[in-house]
C-alpha cells in the first residue's frame, strides 16, 4: 500500500515504475520530490485516492529483470546516468534544435509562443551542455574516487572545490533552472500541445519535448534522490576517519 503521506521522492526510489504515473499528473517527483503525495495532489487540485490507485497498480506491474537503481553501485549509479541519460540529452537535443527551427521559420508569424518556444530551448541546450561536461569532469569522478576509496582501492580523492557540499548545492540549483525553463515551455504552449491543425514537424517537436522533459525528470531524480544524497554521506564518513 502507498500511504498519502508518503513522499514522492520515496515512492519514486521504491518503486520506479510509478515515475510514469507522476508523469501522467505532472507531479515532480524529482526537484519536489520532498513533499508528501497528498500535500502534491491537493496543490494540482487532483484525487490522492484516485492517485494512490494509479501508484499502485504501477507498482504491481514492476517486471522482476527490471534494473533497480537503489541496488547499483554508487560507480554503476553514475554510469548508468551518463550513458542513459547525458548520452540522451547529447543525441536529443541536436534533433530538437533542428526541427525547432523548422517550426520557427513556418510558423512564428502566426503563432508568437514559436519563438518563445525556441529561445528558451536554446537556453536549456546552452545550459545543459555546461551542465553536464560540469558533471563528467569534475563531480563524478571524484564521487566514483569516494567509492574506490572506501572499498580500499585508493587513497582519497583530491577535491578541488572544498567539500562535495558546494558542487552539489551548484547541480541542484541548475536542475531547478531547467526544470524552470521546461516550465515556461509547457506554459507557453498549453502544455506541449500542438495547436489545432499542426504540421507533422510541429506535432513531432511537440512529442520530442514532452519525452525530454520526462527523461530529464528521471534523469534529475537519480542524481538529486539517489546519487547526491550517497555522495554527500561517503564523503562525511572519509573525512570522519581521518
């Protein structure tokens, strides 16, 4: 049973087969993930009963060869982001791009939110970018040295920021920015629905955007639920022992 009082955070590394059911009601399990489901639902105006059904009967449909996150390795973790989800957004966003401008050259005269539309994923992509080459060469390998060292493996591993505190506390605020950006999109856009009538180019970017919003959504979940809160805890253990 999923009680209401439980947070998203919670149910989504419990049971990662729910995350497609936060999906369905737009509740953020990753960046909001601390709130309870019922504080969640009521401020989406949506039936926590009706919820909390959905979650379950998710829940039930896990398949067992299913690769749960918790059970990896802090090293298998990482890996596992980097080449799911940063090879994602590398492989997605080129392809955004194009038919974003497609659409803003056919369509931006008859319909403004276009250009809003393209502006703001220029941003995200500009963001990201930096976002994850901050990620790939600085952060997580010195979280994968906090692994080798534990395990006696190698000595500790040399930081160049002070404590893991600072890097992580820079990541979450720039997970928050672009779930921001996201935002705006789906606001602009009626929530990433084509308008009626819309070109195959348009209602292919429309369907791209909403899939990179709920990769990004997994993507942020890990990290800020799973991997951060792992990373923060090996790192006060090293400097502990010493």
């Amino acid at each position: 049973m999923i009680a209401p009082e439980t947070t998203l955070r919670a149910i989504a590394l419990e049971q990662p087969a729910t995350i497609r059911v936060f999906e369905r009601y737009h509740l953020d399990y990753c960046c909001g993930g601390s709130r309870t489901l019922d504080v969640a639902c009521a401020e989406k105006a949506l039936n926590t009963a009706e919820v909390v059904l959905a979650l379950e009967d998710a829940a039930a449909g896990t398949r067992p060869t299913e690769v749960h996150p918790q059970s990896m390795t802090t090293t298998q973790l990482v890996r596992h982001i980097v080449e799911t989800h940063h090879s994602f957004v590398r492989t997605e966003l080129p392809r955004l791009d194009t038919l974003m401008r497609k659409v803003a050259s056919a369509h931006g005269e008859t319909h403004p939110e276009v250009i809003a539309l393209k502006r703001n994923l220029a941003r995200l992509s500009e963001d990201l970018q930096l976002h994850l080459m901050k990620e790939e060469q600085i952060l997580f390998p010195y979280i994968e040295g906090l692994e080798r060292s534990r395990a006696g493996m190698g000595d500790a591993p040399h930081a160049c920021f002070g404590t893991i505190e600072s890097p992580i506390r820079m990541m979450l605020t720039e997970h928050e920015e672009a779930a921001a950006l996201l935002e705006e999109m789906r606001a602009a856009t009626n929530g990433l629905t084509p308008w009626q009538g819309a070109c195959p180019t348009t209602v292919g970017l429309y369907h791209g955007l909403v899939e990179f919003e709920q990769d990004l959504h997994r993507h942020v979940h890990l990290e800020n639920n799973l991997l951060f809160p792992r990373a923060l805890e090996a790192e006060r253990q090293m400097l502990a022992a010493r």
